[in-house]
C-alpha cells in the first residue's frame, strides 16, 4: 500500500525567503507525482505535475523534483510572498489511476 | 466553463438519515474521483470512475456507493449516515493527468 508523508506539517518563514518542502513515498511503481495548493476552507488547485520519466517541472517561483529510485520530491518556492501562504499538498498517482495523498505542508510566509 | 461543481456546499445530518452529494463536470473529462478530507489530512479516496459505467473502490468505501450517471455527473451516497463520515468531500475529474477539484461539501453528522 502506498504511502506518502510530508515534512514538515507546518513552517513559518519571512518574506522573500526561499523554502523547500518535502515529499516522500513507499512505493517507487507511481504513473505520476503531482504538487497542489488548498487555501483555507477551497478545494485543490494543481501546481505542478512530474511524469515518473521526468526529473523535474517549473511553473514561475515554483520548482518541484522528483527521485523515483529514491520515493522523494521537493517543492521549491523562490522568494517566498504572503501570498503563497496556503496548505501544500503532494499526490503520487499510480498505473491505475489511483492517487495517494500525503497530509500536506501548512506554510505561512510573514511580511 | 463551470468546471467542477459539487451540491450542496454544506450539510448537517442525523445518524441514519441517508443523502446523495451531486458532482458534474462540464470538462468532458473521463475520469472522475471521490475523495474525503478530515481535518489536518490529506485526501482520501473513496470511489473512482474511469469512464462512464464504471466505478472501483478507493482507499475508504465503506458506507458509501457511487453512480456514474454519465460522462458529466458522479454522486455519492450515504445509505445510513455515521458521525465518523462526518468530514469534507471533495469530487474531482482528470482527462487523464492532472485532476480538476470541485469547492467540496461540507458534511456534519450528528
């Protein structure tokens, strides 16, 4: 069964700051690995999505990786602003279709 | 395009009662999900439909069913409500990747 866990559940940090979070997985059979973005009391908003055969995908401020071999991805976000504060969720998306949740990351970025 | 839309956005039930979430999508996606969300969690998946006519078990089923209607609407049901299916729900579709969520339901079962 697979299993996905984020570290750290919380983090707080100034503006402007760079900042990683993290993503591990059990089982390194995924079809895909997926990062969102849950605002307070909202659904899911998708932000990046690595194909098993990718490295690594970058939208703006946001650069997420992905080790296969090693069931890990990070998500970085450059120069962090208030506005990013929100929950960061990771999915890894096996060959059947079915997605596995970690609990997410809840990040508050202080002006 | 509406996207995702889920009815209702919130509701208290009695243990027991039964009701039917409605989600539809105007995406023509083929894929559609079910998920829950309780607090400090990620999402669970309860049932998916990877086209219309057919459904599978996620990760949490029991207590639930699912109708795939057709290509744009997926509900789930809850027979006989307990507390513990008190939480939120989440459906979503997916053309095949990436997944499009709705705004949720939020469920209270007392």
């Amino acid at each position: 069964k697979q299993e996905v866990t984020q570290i750290p559940a919380a983090l707080s940090v100034p503006e402007g700051e760079n900042l990683v979070l993290n993503c591990s997985f059990t089982d390194s059979a995924i079809y895909n690995l997926q990062w969102f973005r849950q605002d307070p009391g909202k659904g899911l908003t998708s932000l990046l999505l690595i194909q098993s055969s990718q490295r690594e995908q970058t939208s703006g401020r946001l650069n997420a990786s992905l080790d296969k071999s090693s069931g890990r991805s990070t998500l970085y976000i450059a120069a962090s602003q208030p506005g990013d504060s929100a929950t960061y969720l990771c999915a890894v998306e096996d060959n059947a279709g079915k997605s596995t949740f970690g609990d997410g990351t809840t990040l508050t970025v202080k002006p | 395009n509406a996207g995702v839309t889920q009815t209702p956005k919130f509701q208290v039930l009695k243990t027991g009662q039964s009701m039917t979430l409605q989600c539809a999508q105007d995406m023509n996606h083929n894929s559609m999900y079910w998920y829950r969300q309780d607090p400090g969690m990620g999402l669970r998946l309860i049932y998916y439909s990877a086209s219309e006519g057919t459904t599978d078990k996620g990760e949490v089923p029991n207590g639930y069913n699912v109708s795939r209607l057709n290509k744009r609407e997926f509900s789930l049901r809850l027979e006989s409500a307990a507390p513990s299916q008190t939480s939120v729900y989440f459906c979503a579709s997916s053309p095949k990747e990436t997944q499009y969520f709705g705004p949720g339901t939020r469920l209270l079962v007392l």
